[in-house]
C-alpha cells in the first residue's frame, strides 16, 4: 500500500516534492509494486511527437500485482462482490485466490484459442464477474484487451475490432438490465460479418436466449473451461511486460469523426490507477468499494478492476440499474454489503434524486464513509442533495475529474483531507500539473481566472497514443497548445485556487457523463436515407446533464414528422447505440452557414439552451432568414 496522506499540510507538501521533483516522486509510488525487473529509467517525454516513457526497461504483469502479490497477506479476503441485476438471484463472491484461480483458467482457455501476447481481443459482455476475469486473463497472457461498451452496436463494435484488427472476442449469450435482456452474441454476429480478423468467438452462458453459435468460429466459454479442467492446466504463468507495453485500448469520442483508441501501457497505469484509488478514497484495508460505473467505460477500468484489486481491496460490481425492480436498489446495495465507498455519477444521482426520499428510509447507510462522484459536472444542488440523504453529512464527497486519457483521478479532494466547496474538483492530486491557457495558449496565471484546462507535465497514467494513428494523438492533445496536453475542458480556478471544470470547450457532449461526439451522431443522422444534412448540439438535460439536440434538414416528400423522428432514432441506435439518440429533433429547411459554408454552431446552441433573445451576432451569416425559421420552430421544453 502506498501510504496514505492524512492531514491537508502533508498534502501541500507532498504537491510541492511531486512539482520539485516528478521522478523521485513517482520512483517512490513505483516502489510499493512488484516488478520482475526494475526500471532504468523513471521517464522521458517530450510533448511534441508526443513520446511519453514511464519506467523504462522495467518488466511486470500487472495481474502478479493484483492477484498473485496478495494470496499470502490475504488470500481468502473479498477481491470480488458481484450484485446481480435481479435481486433475487444469488450474489457471488470471489477470494483473491478464487480470483487468481479463475483468471489462470481463462487465461489458458485464450492460449488454447491460440491468443497470444500481443493480440487484440475484444470484451463485449454485460457486468458480470466473468467480465472482469475475461480483462484480468488478457492481461495476464500479455494480450491487450479493448473492452466495448455493452451499450453500443454492431456497427461500433465493427469499427473498433477493425481499428485495432482483434483476433479474438469475448462475450455472453446475452445479459439483463432492469427489465430488459440485451442480445449481446446477436449483436457480436452482425458485427463480425465485417470483421475477417476475428478468428474466434468465447461465449459466456447467461441469460440461455437462444443463439447462433458458428461451427469453427465460436466456443463456449463453459466448454473451454472444462477442457483446460481436464488438462489440469489450472495455473497460467504471467507474460513478462515491458512497463511500456500496451496493456489496453478502449474507444472514445472525439470533437471529429470515429472514435479514437486510447492506448494506456502496462507500469504507469498500474503504478497510477491504484495511487490515485488508495490516495482519493483514502482506503483502508477492508472496505468495500463500490463504483457503479460499467467496465466499458475508463471508471470501470480503474476503479472496479484495477485500482482497487492492486489494492487488495474488495471491489463491488453490480449488473443492474440504481432504478430497477425500483428507486431504493441502490441503497439495499449498500446495506446488503456494508458498502463503505460509494463512487457514481451525478447523473445517477440527479435521477434518484427526483424519486424524493421515501426509497431512502428505513435503508441502513450508516457503513459508508467515503462518497465520490464523477463524470460530468456536478451541480450544487446534486451536491448537497449526495452530501445531506447519503452521506448523512459525515462522508467527505470527493468530486473527481479526469477522463479516459488520463487513465485515473486528476483533479479531486482527497477524502477527508482537502476542504470541499460543492461544485468544484478542488485540487489536482500530487503529481498533476494544471495550467488554465487563453485562446493564444498563454498562461493565464494567479487566481480567480478561466481558460482551457491543460496538463503540463507527464503522468504515469497518461495515454501513450491513439491506437494505430500517433498523429491523431498529436494532433487531438498536443498540437492547440504547443507544450501542452489540452483536456478539451473550460475551467475557472476561483481565488483559493480551487478548479470548477465548466464543461467541454470543443464539440464533445456529455449525457449521462456518456461521452459522446457531434460529429459522431451528425454522421449517424445523415445515414438516414432522407435526411439532407444535420447539426447536433447540446443543451442543459435536468438529469442526463446534456441533451441531444438535432437540426435536420430532409428531402422535401417526407410528410409524416413523427414517423421520420422514429426512423432517425432508430438510425442512430443501429449506427451508435440507444446512447447516442438524440431527445429532439427539429425539422428546419436550412442551417445558419457563413459565407464560406461553415455551419454557426453557436447559434444552434443558443437556440437548444432557449436563449433566442441572444443570438448575437448573425450578420455574417449567407442567409440570416434560416434563423427566423428555426427560432420559431425551436423545440423548447426548459
Ligand atoms: C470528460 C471525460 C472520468 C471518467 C469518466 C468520463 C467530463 C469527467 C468530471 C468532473 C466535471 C467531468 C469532462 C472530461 N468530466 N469528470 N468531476 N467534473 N466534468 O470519462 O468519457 O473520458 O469523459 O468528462 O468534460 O473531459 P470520459
């Protein structure tokens, strides 16, 4: 365990040692895991190509650190707690040992399948303990695992295996959400029939809908396992890593076009998603975590898989939805477990918000002790809301931003220790250089300033690339500010020097602290055979935090408005997933365009948000009539 920082004092020192010097800082955190071979150099980079190299020359598995180093300190303690969807089926639980025998298992089913170090395979898979073993066997072979979110659809999920051109896929018949049974093997196969380099398919039993399962091509993971039962190949040996191997890629939007790999390595994210754990939450041996968010996404990454069991901690997954069979689920959770982190979202908890208190009473929260919250900004009102009904006014609430290139917590209170203010991320955690730049790039120095939020210096867990494009990755981060990576984030640093992240600066939406491209769902849109062209902005959602706002312009035949918004919906769904449809759509005849053919973004926004009296200027627009029309057709609920 890396020891933990217990007053605000040692904070302000400890900040200050990581700015003097990064690499003794980060030498010591490196200290506490356990490397076949110890690096021999801590790091070199430059943000230019960008070159970023953590731990050079040094050689791990990062599963020996979250499985194999703890079977003799605590071997039959909790790793994992799985909640199933329906609460009346039977819970699991799993004992680092039965976690390590498990991923040994799977790991050699993937050899027996011919994966090997190296390989791309990708995780399609609903929340189960499967799912977390399936990332750990990847892992422990050495083959870069690209988790998909189970939300998405064949068309996505074609998109990413071909990007990284994936030789094997994992994933269950189907799975279970609330009410609904998600198809996920159906889906699998209307992605592959694009995908010649998947070789073949694992999947899981769970939901016993029934499937195609091709001859050749697809095995049940059930079968497997008996097979390397009988074979008594119950141990897998860990791949030796270099710390600047890739260990995965997971896709996410961009302001253009198809979503990017983000490409994270073996040493800096181990040695960063457990410091940033055990430093935020502050953790204790024995507590149990519980982080709501789904492993498709970077949070489940971290902070369900990663962070907590290189932490020997007992992390808690949960297959379901805080609403479903009601608005209470969540808080049986915690007082069926004893739950004593509690990480999720503000959009989950503006939406429990809005079913009062009643599903609250009666509910024991007395073992929480640690709240978290993130994803999107998380308004005061939210705040409080967390901080008064959960937390009962004793859990410190520990707002953290970050993202899926940061690879974990970036800018948060550290639990207990830095003084909250609702609304604010607060303080960047030791080790992480904030700057606020203006337009030029130039640093906006002292307090009580905004500016687009940039990282200056280096951090074990940053992304290395964007998987099999690096210009992509230079172009998106390092290239607005020379110097700089750019987070894509407005933000103000008030006068006590606190950070409030303001939201997105470029043309990425966040619904449901779902990150979601314009470009992405404009592209979706005019899939659609009579749609002419489109434009998606956000607009302020009560719950979802951003909606999906969409201008669409159809070919004139079109009659029945309420059958084409169906279509475009399903359009989207098909193309992207039930994520990315957007709440409204508005029929207009034309888009505000500049002379040279530029759609006026900001008018749309203007016009979503319901801010009509203040369009600014439009006097630059081709045609300023197009906004009379739109004005007056606008869609606005708020
Ligand atoms: C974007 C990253 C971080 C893992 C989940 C999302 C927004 C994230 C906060 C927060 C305000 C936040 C930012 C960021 N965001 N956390 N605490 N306060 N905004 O990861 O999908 O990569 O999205 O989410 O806009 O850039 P992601």
């Amino acid at each position: 365990m890396i020891p933990t920082i217990k007053t605000f004092e040692e904070y302000q020192q400890q900040y200050s040692l990581s700015v003097q010097n990064p690499e003794a800082f980060w030498e010591e955190k490196a200290s506490y895991f356990q490397w076949r071979k110890k690096w021999d150099k801590t790091l070199e980079w430059n943000f230019q190509e960008p070159n970023i190299k953590w731990f050079r020359g040094g050689k791990l598995n990062i599963t020996e650190n979250c499985l194999d180093r703890h079977l003799a300190e605590r071997g039959d303690e909790t790793a994992l707690i799985w909640e199933p969807n329906d609460p009346e089926e039977h819970f699991r639980k799993f004992t680092y040992r039965e976690l390590y025998n498990k991923v040994c298992q799977f790991a050699n089913v993937l050899k027996n399948n011919g994966a090997k170090k190296g390989d791309r395979i990708c995780i399609y898979m609903p929340m189960v303990p499967e799912l977390a073993i399936a990332v750990l066997a990847c892992a422990r072979i050495g083959a870069i695992h690209s988790v998909v979110f189970g939300g998405f659809s064949a068309q996505s999920i074609a998109d990413r295996i071909q990007d990284a051109q994936c030789s094997l896929v994992i994933t269950s018949d189907g799975g279970f959400r609330g009410n609904k049974e998600v198809q996920l093997k159906t889906v699998i196969d209307d992605a592959l029939v694009q995908c010649p380099s998947v070789k073949k398919v694992i999947v899981l039993t769970r939901s016993r809908t029934p499937i195609a399962m091709i001859k050749g091509r697809d095995v049940w993971w059930e079968d497997e396992i008996k097979k390397v039962e009988t074979l008594g190949l119950n141990e897998c040996k860990a791949e030796e890593m270099d710390a600047e191997d890739m260990l995965f890629i997971l896709y996410t939007s961009g302001s253009t076009g198809k979503p990017k790999g983000v490409v994270h390595t073996c040493g800096g994210y181990m040695v960063y998603s457990a410091y940033t754990f055990q430093t935020t939450f502050q953790y204790n041996p024995g507590e149990v975590h519980f982080c709501t968010a789904d492993i498709g996404w970077i949070t489940g990454h971290s902070y369900i898989v990663y962070g907590p069991l290189l932490s020997g901690a007992t992390s808690l997954m949960f297959e379901g939805v805080p609403t479903w069979p009601n608005s209470g689920r969540m808080w049986d959770i915690v007082q069926k477990y004893k739950v004593n982190i509690l990480y999720t979202a503000p959009t989950a908890i503006r939406s429990l918000m809005s079913f009062g208190l009643e599903p609250i009473k009666g509910k024991d929260l007395n073992s929480l002790t640690k709240l978290g919250s993130v994803g999107e900004p998380i308004n005061e009102e939210a705040w409080h809301w967390y901080d008064d009904n959960i937390g009962q006014k004793r859990c410190p609430i520990t707002d953290t931003w970050w993202q899926t290139e940061t690879g974990g917590i970036m800018i948060a209170p550290i639990a207990g220790v830095t003084p909250t203010k609702p609304g604010y991320a607060t303080l960047p955690l030791p080790g992480i250089q904030p700057v606020l730049v203006d337009e030029n790039g130039k640093e906006i120095v002292g307090n009580g300033v905004s500016g687009n939020l940039c990282i200056k210096f280096p951090w074990p867990g940053m992304l290395r690339t964007t998987y099999g494009d690096h210009e992509r990755c230079r172009v998106n981060y390092f290239a607005t500010y020379p110097g700089l990576y750019f987070t894509g984030d407005g933000c103000l640093r008030d006068q006590d020097g606190y950070y409030r992240i303001t939201g997105r600066v470029d043309d990425v939406l966040n619904v449901s602290g779902h990150r979601i491209g314009t470009a992405e769902v404009e592209n979706a849109i005019n899939m659609y055979s009579d749609v002419v062209e489109s434009a998606v902005v956000g607009y302020p959602h009560d719950v979802k935090g951003q909606g999906i706002y969409a201008f669409v312009i159809c070919t004139p035949h079109l009659n029945d408005d309420e059958l084409t918004r169906k279509d475009i919906l399903m359009t989207v769904s098909r193309i992207i997933g039930p994520i990315a449809k957007p709440d409204k759509i508005q029929f207009v005849k034309g888009l505000p365009k500049t002379r040279s053919g530029k759609i006026m973004r900001r008018i749309l926004r203007k016009i979503a948000e319901g801010d009509i009296a203040n369009l600014g200027d439009t006097s630059t627009l081709l045609d300023p009539a197009v906004v009379d029309e739109i004005k007056a057709g606008a869609l606005i609920s708020v």
